[in-house]
C-alpha cells in the first residue's frame, strides 16, 4: 500500500481533490504545481514555471497546462480538467481517474473503457524541464494521443488575455515544436520521443478561472493561448515521453533521461521521507550561487528564511556539505552588508535587525552537528565579526543600550517575523525591547564567547560574558511579569502583556538567561495558551485582538497573519523547550505533537507542510502550500529525538 496513495472515490470528488496540490521543483528555482486532478486553481500553478532572470525576479508560467485526448475509433476522450465561468468545469477529465500515487513521482492512472494509461511527471534537477511519461498499459485496439498545450507566457503575479501581440509563430524541431509569444522570453520547446504530427489549430481559451484566487479577493480569470495539437500513435505496453522545456533536447534520450530522473527520487513512504523530499525542494542553485527559498509558490529566498530553516534542511538529514555550500553564499551577503550595508545578491531583508543574530544560532547548530572546533576554524571570523558589528552599534536599526540589551525601532516598519502590514504600517509594531532579538543576543553572546575561549582569544572570550552577564540581568527585569511569562516587546513604559509565542525561544536555545524554574513557566503557559495540534498561536485566545482564521481578501488576512493563527515552525522551537525541561520523559509528549502532523502528508501539498494553520478547529491549512521552517524544524526535531531514543 503506497504511503501517498489517492483512490478514485477521492479523485472525482473535486471538493476533496481541488484541495490537494502537488509541487515539483528543479532546485535552480523552476516549478510544477497544480492540483492532483491537474485543474489549475491558482495563478501561480503550471506545468512549467522557471525565473526568466532577463525579465525581473519573478517566475513565469510559460506552460500552464497539457490535455491530453485519448482516441480509439474515432472517439475522443479528453483527460482535461479547467474551471470556466459560472462554475463550469470542463471537459471533466477527472471522472476517467482510477487512481493517483504520488510515492516516487505523481503518477496518475486513467481507465477509458478498455484503454488503462499511466501518466507520470518528473521535474528534472537544475534545468527548466518538465518530462511526462505516458504508457499504455492495456488497450484492445489501435490508439492515438492528442495533446493540447496551454500556453500563458508571464508573470505568476499577472495574468494573460487574449491580444494581438502574442505571436503565433513556431518552427519545427525533432519531434515537436519550438515557439516564444512574447520578446524577452526564452523559446518553449515541446518534443515527443517518437514522431508526431503537431496540427496548426491556433486559439484562445477564454474564461479559465482560478478558485484560490477569488477566495483570497483577487482577479481571478485569464485566458490561453493553445497553438494546436500533437498527435502520436501509441501500441499496448508502450511509453511516450513529452518534454517541455527552454533548449532543444535529444528526443532519443528521453526515456533514458525520464527513468534517472525517477531512479534518483527519494521515496515518499513515511513521514520522515516526504520531509526530506520536500527539503530538497527549497534549494536553489544559481551557478557558484547557493540560496533557501522560503517557500513555494511565491516566495523568494528571505534571509531570517534562510537562517532558521538552514539547519533543519541540511544538518538534520547528514547533508553538511549542502549547509556549507548555502553558508558560503551567505557567508559573502553577510560580509558585505557589514561592510556597504548591501548583501549584493538575491537574499532579500538582510536589514532587518535580528537576521545577523540568526545567522549565529544558524552557525551555533551547525557547531554542534560537526565539532565547535570545526565551526571556529571555518567560521570564527564571521561570527566574531558579526557580534562586533551589533556591539559597536553599526546596524542603522539595532542599539546596544547601557543594560546591555538591545534596542530597535519598529514603530514605522515591521522588523521581526511578525511582518504583516497594513497601508505600509506594521500590523504589530513590536518596537523596543523585543523578547526574541534579546534571547537571541543573549545565546549568541555566550556561544561566541566560548568559541573564541576554545581558540585562544580569553579576553575577547571575558568581554562577552562580562556584556552576557550584564544582558541576563535586565533581560529578567525588562521581560519577567508577575504572572511568569514574558512580554513580547518593552518600550519605555509600554509592556506589551500579549501572550505571544516568541517568548519560546528563551526556552529552546542553549544559552538562556532565564533558570529552570523561569524556563518552566514559561513553558507552562505557552502550552496551556498557546499550543495547537497544527502549530503554536502567534497570539492566545485570551488577548486581545484574537483573529485566528486566515480567510477573506488580503487586507482582511493581513490583520489575521499573526493574531492567532497556528505557524507549525514555531512548534519546532517549542517541543525542543519541552524535551529541555522534561527530558527523556517528554519523549512521548513530543512524539505524539509529531503524529498530528503525519495526516498532513496527504492533504494540502501532497508530502508537505503549508505555512500555516487557523488557530481554531478544524485548524485549517493556509498560505503557501509548501513552507521550508516548517519542514526544517520537523526535521531538526525528528533528529533530536533519534539522540534521546539512543
């Protein structure tokens, strides 16, 4: 029994099946994902989505969807499947579904009478290319495909209409076409492994729609251009590869190419497999350039991202080579904005005030996975560096005040991971002493302060306890309330009482100002207000303000982003606080917080985590489908909990 398995019952049932979306990627960026109906509901979906570098810093659907057309005697049965105006779908391909398998690659078994055929899509590694393997597995009579491209040509964040600029033009290639309908944008090519006839049919299908759209309270409709169709013959047991993709390819090698591809896929069988399935997913290699996206569909790569969900994609599956090779990218955007105040490549936020204090805890994991000795030797510089920078006060928005904590202003901008905005100003404006940026400074003190101990420099190592000390000291007294947890941010006379999750972290990291017992109550309340079977709250139900459900049109989800909803990364952070506290005998605790999450593998993105939750039941899923600190802190966990079970 495959672990990602969907039967029919589920797959004609479009309220169940619409739901559930599947994302491919290359690692250098480009992307399939669409529904496992293949009915597109987004505008970010597509069969083929690649940056288009010479255009801007988006990316852009070139091809947004294939229907295929079986043929036996003359009788056409299209396999499509769009949303059209008026809650039209057509043509309903979906009701020839018998199966769906997403364990190795997406696999999707259609019956049509007497015809079964097995369709399945591989993305291959770091190239704009889309492979689908079609095979006819059982027929009684002579057969022929059809397939029909549609074609859309821009942004994720536009849409296309019908227009007179689009050209029409292609040219033929070995088995298939090449075409381009807008200048700017590379040439698509479209082969088969074997010959084809491709018919000159060109039109517009006006009309589609797109059901998250409208729900999120965008435009929600375009219209593509199909050129024509390919048909090709097909005999009982034979495979037919169709690719899509920027340069010409040797059709002769597609089933070679199609079945490496397949052979080098990690298997989705178990919860922790379809975790590190997906954590391959974030990478993006860009030539000697190593980035983290920090989430699918429409997410860059986010600097705080990158640094929280670094280890957890990397150290915590044993790939420390992929943890050094994405360092050293950030490595230089670190030095270089100490330095100029820019990081100079395609890591986004580098300024605000806390992403350098992560990069630390970043290097601080990556210590305690290889050796502190080893961290010192490849990474001591930086990190005594980036400690000087924040001491000597050169960031524009982050002051080392005489208590020894630090200080930013966030009264005008969103400066934490709590960046929802509304006409440009903060949702939240944590401002001041902000919890987390003081635990972290706090950590970060302490671990420099021992690695620089452990190689030599003990007055540089003195200095920095000396200014620990000091921090431990007004950290208690700033954030420490009567009640035992912590205020999220203090500014002057204002002490934000919100119960707010970021008070976890004092809990979780390794240096930590607060005692055991402090720790404890901490931990006491965020579990007794905050904890949720999809992820922590980012505000309890007894404060004010408590807006859990992220629904509506954008404003009405930008004042919900962070006032109640459930975000599963947090509960990385959290269950490592538990297993601090409790030890071995919140194993089973933990384990169970765990389970929760393994139902999750077969609904939203298939073998994924999307970004966040509703804070009340059912705890629906939201946001981007597939979101890269969930799946690293799962994973950072999973690990820790294979040391305790030692």
């Amino acid at each position: 029994m495959s672990y990602l398995r969907f039967d029919k019952t589920l797959m004609v049932n479009l309220e169940e099946s619409l739901q559930r979306e599947i994302l491919r990627t290359n690692r250098s960026g480009a992307y399939h994902c669409t529904t496992v109906v293949d009915c597109n509901t987004r505008k970010y979906h597509g069969l083929l989505v690649i940056p288009v570098p010479e255009l801007d810093d988006e990316n852009h659907v070139l091809l947004s969807s294939l229907d295929e057309t079986v043929i036996q005697h003359g009788a056409e049965f299209n396999l499509g499947l769009h949303k059209y105006q008026g809650n039209n779908y057509s043509p309903n391909g979906h009701k020839y579904i018998r199966e769906f398998d997403c364990e190795k690659v997406p696999t999707t078994t259609y019956r049509v009478g007497g015809v079964i055929m097995k369709k399945e899509k591989v993305f291959v590694h770091h190239e704009n290319r889309i492979l689908i393997r079609y095979t006819l597995v059982d027929a009684h009579s002579a057969t022929k495909l059809r397939f029909r491209p549609f074609l859309a040509f821009r942004s994720v964040k536009q849409y296309t209409h019908e227009n007179a600029q689009a050209s029409r033009e292609y040219q033929e290639v070995e088995n298939g076409i090449k075409t381009c309908m807008y200048p700017g944008y590379p040439e698509l090519y479209m082969q088969l492994n074997k010959k084809c006839e491709f018919h000159f049919e060109p039109n517009w299908y006006r009309g589609i729609e797109y059901t998250k759209e409208q729900e999120r309270g965008y435009d929600f409709n375009e219209d593509l251009y199909v050129p024509g169709y390919f048909e090709v013959d097909i005999k009982k047991g034979e495979s037919v590869v169709f690719s899509a993709g920027i340069s010409e390819v040797n059709t002769r090698q597609l089933k070679k190419v199609f079945q490496e591809e397949v052979d080098d896929r990690t298997p989705r069988d178990s919860f922790l497999h379809c975790l590190i399935n997906s954590a391959h997913q974030f990478h993006n290699k860009q030539g000697d350039k190593h980035y983290i996206l920090a989430g699918y569909p429409w997410f860059n790569c986010r600097a705080r991202d990158m640094f929280i969900a670094l280890p957890g994609l990397t150290l915590a599956i044993d790939e420390i080579d992929e943890f050094e090779s994405t360092m050293a990218t950030a490595e230089v955007a670190i030095r270089n904005f100490i330095k100029s105040g820019s990081s100079e490549c395609k890591i986004y936020e580098m300024e605000h005030p806390d992403v350098l204090l992560w990069a630390v805890w970043s290097l601080q994991q990556y210590a305690k996975t290889t050796s502190r000795e080893q961290c010192r030797q490849k990474y001591g510089d930086l990190l005594e560096k980036i400690i000087e920078y924040i001491r000597r006060e050169k960031h524009d928005n982050l002051f080392l005040h005489d208590n020894g904590l630090l200080y930013a202003n966030g009264k005008e901008k969103a400066i934490t991971w709590m960046n929802s905005t509304v006409d440009g100003h903060p949702v939240i404006p944590r401002t001041g002493y902000i919890v987390e940026f003081n635990a972290l400074w706090y950590n970060a003190l302490r671990f420099v302060a021992e690695i620089s101990r452990e190689g030599g420099n003990a007055d540089y190592a003195e200095l920095l306890d000396s200014l620990a000390a000091k921090a431990a000291e007004s950290f208690i007294e700033t954030f420490r309330n009567e009640y035992g947890y912590l205020f999220d941010y203090v500014d002057g006379n204002m002490m934000d009482w919100s119960v707010r999750p970021n008070m976890i972290f004092t809990v979780a990291f390794d240096y930590s100002p607060l005692d055991q017992a402090q720790k404890k109550k901490v931990l006491d309340i965020v579990t007794r207000e905050l904890v949720t079977p999809k992820g922590i709250r980012s505000l309890s139900p007894k404060s004010g303000g408590y807006n859990p459900n992220y629904v509506g049109p954008q404003i009405q989800r930008d004042y919900a982003y962070h006032q109640g909803t459930a975000w599963p990364w947090l509960m990385g952070f959290y269950m490592e606080a538990y297993l601090r506290i409790y030890k071995m005998s919140g194993i089973s605790f933990v384990e169970r917080q765990l389970i929760g999450f393994e139902e999750e593998m077969t609904r939203h993105c298939i073998g994924s985590i999307p970004e966040l939750f509703d804070g009340n039941p059912p705890f629906k899923g939201r946001g981007a489908v597939s979101f890269a600190m969930n799946i690293a802190e799962f994973l950072r966990i999973l690990k820790l909990l294979s040391r305790y079970n030692q």
